[in-house]
C-alpha cells in the first residue's frame, strides 16, 4: 500500500472506532479493530490495530500501533502502545479471508443479547439484507479468547459470511473497507432488533428458500462464487428451541414469554 493510501486507512480506524462507541456498541474498553496492510500476495501479515486499554472514544491516529507476526512471535513495530489480546482472532480473519481489509468486534447490544442467549438471529427472513450479508449469519461457538481452536471456528464461520455472531463475546465483521465492516455491523443490530420485535408479535416468518438464493446471487460479483451455509455439529439450535438452554434447557422459561410479560408490566 501506499503512504497516502495507509494514512487514510488510519483515518478511517479512527472514525470507524468513535462511531462505534457513540452508537453504544462498545463500553469501557470494549471491541476491537484493525486493518491488514499488505496486499494479497506479499508476505505479511502487517496489521494496523486499535491499541488495548484505550477507550473507542478516544483512539487517536497517533495511538495506533502496527503489528507484525513472524514465525509465531507479534512485535508491536509501529506505536508507543501493546496489542489487544485478541488478534489472534483477526489475524485468523485475514488468513481465512484474503479478500478482505478489515476486521471489527464489538457488543451491540441487541445483537450481542442474541449470542449471550445462545440464540441465532433468525435470519434470512428480510430481502434486502440477504443481499448486503448473504444468506447466512453463523453463531461461532463459546471459546476464550486466544483459544486457537476459537480463532480455527471463526475462520470457518467466515468461509461462509461475512458478518458472525460470537456466543457470550458480541458481534464480528469484515469488509474491504471500514466503511462497509461497520454498515454490516450496522445491518446485524437492525436485524437484531426487528427479529426481536416479530417474536414479541407471534415469531418471525423466513423468506422462501428459492427467493434466499436468488437474492445471495445479487449480493456477489460475478468472479466470486456464492457463499452457502455449511451447518456443522457446533451449530445452535433454532430460535426459542428448548436445546439452547444450558442442560437442554428444561429449566429456562421461553423467551417469548418473558419478552411478552415484561412488555405488559411496562404498558
């Protein structure tokens, strides 16, 4: 990349970083970002990273730091600050996906209620974000983090998306640019937010399977074939199923009905 080209890059971190926090999607020192500044093909990775400690609100282009991974080892080689402690995550991100820029974690709050539940959101069920994130939305099982086996999961969560929710860990995005990491983030907590509301008014209704299809089509260039969803035995069980429960859920209350209830107590 460029000089000009990194600078804007550092730019649109810093942005990217405030905006998440004035939206309430990230709290203390929450979330995580970064951007991969070698180009496909040259030996890296070299990445540019928000710095740990430091809250979303205040990330300046000067706080920034860049990291380096060789024959295992991360050095910080740019910037006074450490590292947060999961690039690991990114870095498996970037492997997994050479198409891709950028990388984002947050906890947007009703998103990240869904992955704290053990539940998917129920998508595909509206048009247009099948086009925008494709046709599935994967939940990566509970790992801590800088587990590799976590960092292998969600490697495999983004062979078929572009966005995944994390269990009990929030929301991860990825994109060519900050721009679009963030709109797909954006989109997750709508969706989010609408399937919440459907439930509340009797469930939600997915889109028919051969419309799904032709939708995820429009969503991809020609060159790139579409992603499918690959269910894999660490899948969650479907909305509101018993399953989800810790145990197989014979002592959790059905969410409808708490949701339901709580709403009475508030009329």
């Amino acid at each position: 990349m460029t000089p000009a080209m990194i600078e804007a890059l550092r730019r649109d971190l810093v942005h990217t970083s405030r905006a998440l926090h004035a939206r309430g999607w990230v709290a203390n020192h929450d979330g995580n970002l970064s951007a991969r500044l070698d180009d496909p093909g040259e030996p890296g990775p070299r990445v540019l990273c928000s710095p740990t400690a430091v809250s979303k609100a205040d990330v300046t282009p000067e706080s920034l730091i860049v990291v380096v991974e060789d024959q295992g080892q991360r050095r910080v080689v740019e910037g006074t600050r450490r590292a947060f402690s999961e690039l690991s995550l990114h870095l498996a991100a970037f492997e997994a996906r050479p198409d891709i820029r950028v990388v984002l974690h947050a906890h947007p709050p009703t998103a990240t209620g869904f992955a704290v539940a053990g539940m998917p959101i129920p998508h595909p069920f509206m048009a247009e974000p099948v086009v925008s994130l494709g046709p599935t939305l994967p939940v990566v099982p509970w790992h801590r983090p800088g587990d590799a086996e976590g960092d292998r999961a969600v490697a495999r969560a983004l062979a078929q998306a572009d966005a995944v929710l994390l269990d009990r860990h929030g929301v991860l995005t990825v994109g060519g640019s900050f721009e679009q990491a963030l709109l797909r983030m954006e989109l997750v907590e709508h969706l989010a937010r609408v399937a919440l509301v459907a439930q509340q008014l009797g469930g939600v209704r997915p889109l028919p399977a051969e419309d799904v299809a032709a939708l995820a089509a429009k969503g991809r260039p020609p060159s790139e074939p579409a992603r499918a969803p690959a269910p894999t035995p660490d899948d969650p069980p479907a909305w509101g199923s018993p399953a989800a429960a810790p145990g197989g859920g014979h002592d959790r209350p059905d969410l409808r009905s708490v949701v339901t209830d709580a709403l009475r107590r508030f009329q």
